[in-house]
C-alpha cells in the first residue's frame, strides 16, 4: 500500500530549527526590514518553489546572528531519489534557476540511496536566491500482522525542499559556477564518493556569515493595531463552507512576546477526502467563492499545486492544496489555508484559467499558470 504523506509546516534547513524554538535573541540588527520582506515575497512567487512555509531572513533564534532560510516544501513520494530529484531540478532550471551542484548516495541492491540538489537564480543581493533539493528513502513502519486493523505501508521517497536569500546586512554572497544536468550524477549516477567529490558530485555552496559589529540595539515591537482585522478575518472564514469541506478550522494564533516570532492565522489538513483529487477540490472550491490565483504540476512523482484566494474582511486568505501526481494509487490531497498579514503579505494575484492539473493527459514536465501568494505562516515585527 502507499505510505501516508503529510505536510511539513515548515521543515527546509534553518526554517526548523531557530524559528520555530521560539527563543530569538533580543538584538534590534538582526531582525528584518522591508529590504527582507522584498526579497521574500520574490522567492514566495516562485513558480516552481510554490513554497508551503514562508518567513523572511531575520534572527536565528540561539545568537546574535541571522537565518537566511526563509521557504520550504515537503512530501513523499514512491519514485526513487534521484528520479524525483532530477524532476524537481528540470522544473527549476524550466523556472529559471540555474543548477549549481549535486550529490548522491551510491545505490546497492534493495537500497536505491539519496540525492541531493543546490541551485541558485539571480545576480545581485537584492535578487539572488539559493534552493536546495533533497531526497532520501526512508523505511516506513510496516504493521507486522495487518489483520489487527494496521495495514501495512510501503518504503517511500522523503522530498525536501528549500530557499534561503541574503539578510539586509549581508555585502556578498557566492556566486559559483552553473554545471549542467547531464553531467551530474543525477544523470550520470554516483561516480565518487563525497570526500573525494568530482565533476559529477560538486560539495555544496555556503553562503558566508558575517558578523555583526558594534553594540546591540533593541529589537523593534509590534504594533497592534490591525489585531482586530485578523478576528474579524478569522470570524469570516469560519463559516466559509469550503474549509468546512477540508476539515479546516482557522484560529487566531498564540499570544508572544512584542519581540518574538508570531504565527499567522491559518490551519492545514492532510488526507483530504476528495474522491475526485486536486481537480475537483479546485472546481468545487471556485463555486463556493474562492479564486483560482496559481496552479503548478512539477512533473511524474512530485505535486501538482493548486492556490485559491477569496476576501475575508480587511484581509485575504489563500489557500493551497497539493497533490503528489501519481501514475498508480492516488495520493492524498492536503490543505493548508493562510490569513494575510498587512506589511508582509504580497498583493493578492488575478484569476487563471485551465490549470495544468485538469489536462487530459498529464503533464510530464513542469508546467504552471499564475503567481504562488502564500505567505508568510511565521514572522518578525519589523525594523522602520
């Protein structure tokens, strides 16, 4: 049987660790400004990260120092590493990103390893962004005696995905050479190990880490004054028919600190019942009201992307749902639905029309309509 999938609020890199402690240093430098939220809303938009997280480059949570991980994406998968790693790189280099290096894991009888990506797009600090791929086969727990009620669950295929941009106080970043895919070992397969790395298996780039000088100022606070647009938000779209029909619930998210990291409001669900799939989730969604803004099929084994956006009061909420495109049983559809944030939050973008997703025959490379706008699920108050 397949194994269950399920969305990873927020797993790529650095996103998991400093954000979401909920301990961030009390240092005004490091927290963002609106040169960050510029740079993010541009990664948010991208058409093949059609990111599930997002936050901007701002404290890292343990030091006085920054987090440049700001978006990210998680699923799993029946197609072995490295084929989902070449699909998730061939519609990023379709989307504009160039491929900067690869690594994969020899593979053995029974054990088909891992693969991993790095890629980079742009060419200045004020456009430059750097993604990462990463695959892996991970052995899911298989119930010994599926006549007790347990079925059994096949190996699968753990996918991440991630991006990071440079901080408002960076002055550089690497800017290392494009290699092209067939020569990798994606293609090509592991010929060397990783401590003897090759020209088909390049070590990863690092971006470098400056330190702050001087002395520590305070951090910036929030400002309130808007919470009353968010619980009129809230109130709207709990009577939304069609988060009903995905088993979403919104709240308004948990009281912090003025400095602290703060959730928006949104709610996600995994497993949708949609006997129908992504396609008439969406068509069904339209005729409760909801806006068709993006739609995205990254290729065979990985998800096909749907987002939707209605008003709700003084805000708008966008919702996303996924779908691993499958050739065999069909996957699960999640949701994951986001209230705006004034300050952060990019304009809401205009309608489209026949998603990938709806073709009689499936897509079998990267294909999209519109602008991903989720975002962001976690921020800062920000410097003025």
């Amino acid at each position: 049987m397949r194994a269950r999938r399920w969305l990873t609020t927020i797993a790529i890199g650095g996103l998991g660790v400093g954000l979401l402690s909920g301990c961030t240093p009390k240092d005004g430098r490091t927290y963002p400004n609106a040169s960050d939220v510029t740079r993010a809303q541009q990664v948010w938009a991208d058409p093949w990260l059609a990111t599930a997280g997002a936050t901007v480059a701002g404290p890292d949570g343990s030091a006085p120092n920054v987090e440049r991980s700001i978006t990210g994406r998680a699923y799993q998968t029946q197609v072995p590493p490295r084929a989902v790693a070449i699909t998730e790189v061939r519609a990023a280099i379709a989307a504009g990103w160039r491929l900067l290096g690869a690594q994969c894991g020899a593979d053995t009888p029974g054990d088909p390893g891992s693969a991993s990506a790095q890629l980079a797009r742009g060419s200045r600090l004020d456009d430059w962004s750097l993604a990462n791929v990463a695959s892996s086969r991970r052995s899911a727990n298989v119930a010994p005696t599926p006549t007790a009620g347990i079925p059994a669950i096949d190996d699968y295929t753990q996918v991440t995905v991630g991006a990071s941009v440079p901080h408002h106080l960076d002055t550089a970043w690497p800017d290392p050479p494009t290699i092209e895919l067939e020569a990798s070992c994606l293609v090509d397969g592991p010929t060397t190990t990783s401590s003897t790395p090759g020209p088909s298996s390049t070590p990863l780039v690092e971006p470098t880490i400056g330190r702050l000088e001087g002395e520590r100022v305070d951090p910036p606070t929030w400002s309130d004054g808007a919470e009353g647009d968010l619980r009129a938000a809230v109130d709207t779209l709990a009577d939304d028919s069609g988060l009903k029909s995905l088993g979403l619930s919104l709240a308004m998210p948990a009281a912090s600190e003025d400095s602290e990291a703060r959730d928006a409001a949104m709610a996600s669900a995994t497993d949708v019942a949609a006997s129908g799939g992504l396609a008439d989730s969406v068509s069904s969604l339209t005729a409760e009201g909801w806006t068709l803004t993006y739609a995205g099929c990254i290729g065979p084994g990985a998800p096909n992307i749907a987002e939707l956006a209605r008003p709700a009061g003084k805000r708008t909420a966008v919702l996303r749902l996924s779908q691993v495109a499958a050739t065999t049983d069909a996957s699960p559809v999640e949701a994951k639905v986001v209230v705006s944030t004034p300050g952060y939050s990019p304009k809401t973008p205009g309608a489209i029309t026949n998603p990938c997703f709806t073709d009689a025959t499936p897509p079998t490379a990267f294909s999209h309509r519109g602008v991903p706008s989720l975002g962001p699920t976690r921020m800062f108050p920000l410097q003025r």
